[in-house]
C-alpha cells in the first residue's frame, strides 16, 4: 500500500480580494430612491451625495453598477443620452455610512434638441450649484479623447459654484475606457 499525500493547504485569497473584504468604504447594499426630470421634483436631501457627470456614454451608468457590484442597479446602454434625468440610489458602506450616488444626464449629445440640451444643462447645473449635500463631483473622462471644451466648462462651473454655496465640494477626474487606448499610449492620454 502506498502513503497517501497530504492535501495541499488552500491558498488564500487574492491580496485585492481580502483587502476588499475588510475595505469599510465598499458599497454593501444599494438601491433606486428617485428619478427627477426638473429640481423641483428632486427628494429632499438626507445623506452626502456623489454626482457623476461627463459626456453621453462615458460610462457614468456602469461606474456606479461596479462600484455597488451590481451588474443591473442601473440601467445602461450603448445609445448615448439614455439618462434623462438625475437618478439618485441610496448606497450604504461596509462600516454603515449611508450616501446617495447621482448619476446625471450626460452632455454633448448633439442627436437632442437644442432646447432638450438646454433642459438638461439647466438641470445639471441647477442641481450643481443648488445641492446642500453634494459632496463630490466625479467627472468621467474618456480616455481616448481627454478633456474637451464640455468637460472644462463643467470644470469651470464646480469651481465657481464652491464659492458662490460656500461648501467644500471636491472634484475628481476619472479615466474611463482606458482598455480601449493603445498600451503604448495610455501613458500620454492619462496625461491628457
């Protein structure tokens, strides 16, 4: 009869995965509270809020889906301008903090008309300027095409609006589609 070798001992988890498990910013639970078309029918503001802005497509929509790791909260799709409104979700963190993620319509979608963009320019920036609970502003770039006028111009009016509502709102830029930039060019369009 021969010995039996001892099983192998289980590896432990991926570094990434165990340090996700005891991140206490990862989102545990997420849900829809409200879609508003105008300001007036927004909810009353409850908890710090994370906007997300950029163009159409850049890929608001499946940022907040990854970071609530869940494929279908919201809805997205390959046709640009599909949100038409701002849509708020409740998110609340591993060590209990409650937030809500808002995801806004994008800009620079040319297949509206004028007086629909306008709409949502108004909208996006009344809810900038006007939102006692915005917290963050995060601005989805595509890589592939850096920062263009619309993005500045967005830029531009977070800044102002920190002055003009006299609250701290912090602003960060987001590389998105950066799996679509050749390797050897993903350093220059990061420095876009």
């Amino acid at each position: 009869m021969t010995a039996r070798r001892p099983p192998k001992p289980r590896a432990a988890p991926p570094p990434a995965r165990a340090e996700r498990q005891l991140d206490p910013f990862q989102i545990v639970d997420a849900s829809f509270v409200a879609g508003a078309a105008s300001l007036a029918s927004l909810p009353p503001p409850v908890s710090a809020e994370v906007a997300f802005a950029g163009r159409s497509n850049v890929g608001k929509s499946s940022l907040i889906n990854t970071l609530v790791e869940r494929k279908g909260l919201v809805r997205t799709s390959s046709n640009p301008g599909s949100t038409r409104q701002i849509n708020l979700y409740e998110a609340r963190a591993r060590d209990g903090v409650v937030f809500q993620l808002v995801d806004l319509p994008g800009y620079g979608f040319t297949r509206r008309s004028k007086a629909e963009q306008a709409a949502w320019a108004s909208l996006i920036e009344g809810y900038l300027r006007g939102r006692i609970t915005l917290a963050a502003v995060l601005l989805l770039v595509d890589a592939r095409r850096g920062l263009e006028e619309d993005d500045l111009e967005l830029v531009r009016f977070v800044e102002a609006s920190r002055d003009v509502a006299r609250r701290p709102v912090e602003l960060l830029l987001v590389a998105t589609k950066i799996d679509k930039v050749p390797s050897s060019s993903v350093r220059r369009a990061l420095d876009q």
